[in-house]
C-alpha cells in the first residue's frame, strides 16, 4: 500500500552568525532612526509653543483710555494711582522718595529699568490694582518703547510663551516667570502699558476693551497719590479706634504736595456710630504719643486746630491735614533705618 506524504512546512534556512549580525545591526539602526524622528518631533513640539503671530485682521486702533483708573477692576480689594511726574517733579517730595529708597534702592531702580526697558520714573501716571483673586495689575501710561519692553520681557519668560502683534503695532506676551503666569499688553500708539502677575492675565486687555466703553473723556484722580482700599483693617493696627474700625467699609487717602507740606486727606467710608469724631481724634492723639508720632512732631499736625474732621451722615468721615516737610523727611529716614 502506498503512503501518501505529508506536507512539511518549508523552514526557512539557517542563518549564518554574520548573516544573524548583520540583521541585528539593521534592526537596531532601524530603532534608532525611529528615536530620532521621535525626538525631532518632540523638540519640535515643544519649539511650537514659544510662537509669535502676527495679526493683519484689525486694520483701525482700539481707542486709547482717557483714564487709566478706570481699567483697573472695580472689584480689586487695593486699587492705587500716582501721577508720577508730579511726585518727582516736586523737589520735597522727590527728595522723600530718594531719603526712602536711599543709594542701594536707587542703583535698584535703575537696574530694574535697564532690564524691563523703562524707567518707572519717567511715566507719566502708574495704576496698581490688586485683586482678590491673588492677581496683580500695573498700568503706565506716558512714553516709552513698546518694543523693546514687549522684547525683554519675551526674552526672559521660561516654559510655553506667545507673542502676537498687530497692524496697530500693539504687542500682546504671555508665559511664565519664575514666580508664575505674566502677560503684557503694550499700545504705543496711545503710550499705554499694562503687565499683570498671576493667572487673571486677560487684566490687560481692559486697556482694549475699557477704553470702548468708558471713553477717552474718563480722567483719573486729581491728587498725586490716590489709594482706596476695601480689605478689613485689621484691629491691631488701630486698636484705639477698632470698635469704630468695625463699620468702615473702605478707607480712601489722597495725598497733594503744598508749600508748607503734604495735604493728606483720608476717607473713611460707612456707617459710623455718633461718637466717631471724638474717638478719631482720641486716635490721632495717642498714635502722636507713640515713638514714630513723636519723631514726626505730629502733636503739631493732628492737634484739634490742625486736623480737620467732618462728618456726612450715612456715608462716613473725612479727615484732613497738612504734614510739614520736616516731619516726613524725618519718617522717611526712619522708615529706611537710618535713625
């Protein structure tokens, strides 16, 4: 009887150890071009998060804010405004600043303005608003170079950042810092610069979008320091007045240089009980009884003849004086340790 055969699988034939070799370095090469492209793709990647766009779309300007108080948020717990050239145009109250920050903070300052590309000094007014969400908003409104700020602080950011620019030659950057999340938003064409630190930066577009809505007829606060503040005070602070303290809402200063000294008014906005006046005034005598009160000679500027205090039903109380010169050189010095 005849045996059929069986199919045999056909094996493949032996490799030789050369022949074994070489297709072991060819897988291995395939591999390593694999890991290449890879790697190429990544660093690629990551190239494409510091991007720069140009934006041909919006061919007319956004109007220019009048106010630049007025683009900080309503709803910021400190809000603060300084005509800058007033204060240092005035020779008292620039030899304060200087007394304040001394040589140290001097060469400080004019570091600071060689790395961002302007010198504060040289606006012509600078808002500061902080928020309650942990976010800080700057904005200057005066001359400077766009550019060159939008450039530096590019230069300097670290991980993702963007840089977009259009027709109207308004720079927006964002990225990070060593501290957090920064944008920028600079319009030279209307001298405007606004710089937030945190993670609220779409702050600065409000010179965009605010200055459609308020208009450029918004001015800011007249005074050459304005400063409101909505934060509780905290009791220890003015322990003598901290029943009083309790029904103050805000507190709002403004400050204006005068011949004789520095006009300071401050607000105290709320409801307060009957006897506000005379607890203020029991207030500004005792703080003229402590160790910085009595340096400052202020039984001379917050006496009864001196401080002014009125009263508005139902709103709150304003207060009023003038600190001589002498007395706030003295605090300057004291503030920067040289007494």
């Amino acid at each position: 009887m005849a045996l059929s055969r069986r199919a045999v699988p056909k094996q493949p034939p032996a490799l030789s150890p050369a022949a074994s070799n070489t297709k072991l370095a060819s897988a291995s090469l395939t591999s390593a071009r694999a890991c290449v492209v890879a790697l190429a793709a990544i660093v690629a990647s990551c190239d494409r998060t510091n991007t720069t766009h140009t934006i041909n779309a919006r061919s007319t300007a956004a109007p220019c804010p009048g106010s630049i108080a007025a683009v900080l948020p309503a709803d910021a717990r400190d809000r603060l405004v300084l005509r800058v050239q007033r204060i240092f145009g005035h020779p008292r109250m620039a030899a304060l600043v200087r007394a304040y920050v001394d040589d140290a903070g001097e060469r400080a300052m004019m570091l600071r303005a060689e790395r961002y590309g302007y010198d504060a000094r040289a606006l012509d007014r600078a808002a500061i608003a902080w928020t309650v969400r942990g976010s800080t908003l700057y904005v200057g409104a005066g001359a400077f170079d766009g550019r060159a700020i939008a450039e530096r602080l590019y230069d300097r950011l670290i991980g993702p950042r963007q840089r977009t620019s259009d027709p109207t030659r308004d720079v927006r950057v964002t990225g990070e810092l060593g501290a957090g999340p920064v944008a920028l938003l600079v319009r030279p064409a209307c001298g405007v610069v606004a710089y937030v630190e945190g993670r609220e930066g779409a702050l600065v577009d409000r010179v965009r979008s605010r200055a459609a809505t308020v208009g450029a007829s918004a001015s800011d606060p007249e005074p050459a320091v304005w400063w409101r503040t909505v934060r509780t005070i905290d009791e220890g602070v003015v322990p003598q007045g901290a029943a009083l303290m309790r029904h103050v809402r805000a507190i709002e200063v403004r400050a204006e240089p005068r011949e004789r000294g520095l006009e300071v008014e401050l607000w105290l906005e709320g409801t307060l009980p009957d006897d506000a006046e005379v607890t203020l005034r029991r207030v500004a005598r005792e703080l003229s009884e402590t160790p910085l009160g009595e340096l400052s000679g202020a039984i001379q500027w917050s006496g009864p003849t001196r401080l002014e205090i009125q009263r508005e039903q139902g709103q709150g109380a304003r207060m009023k004086t003038v600190i001589p010169w002498g007395a706030l050189e003295a605090l300057a010095s004291a503030l920067a340790g040289r007494v």
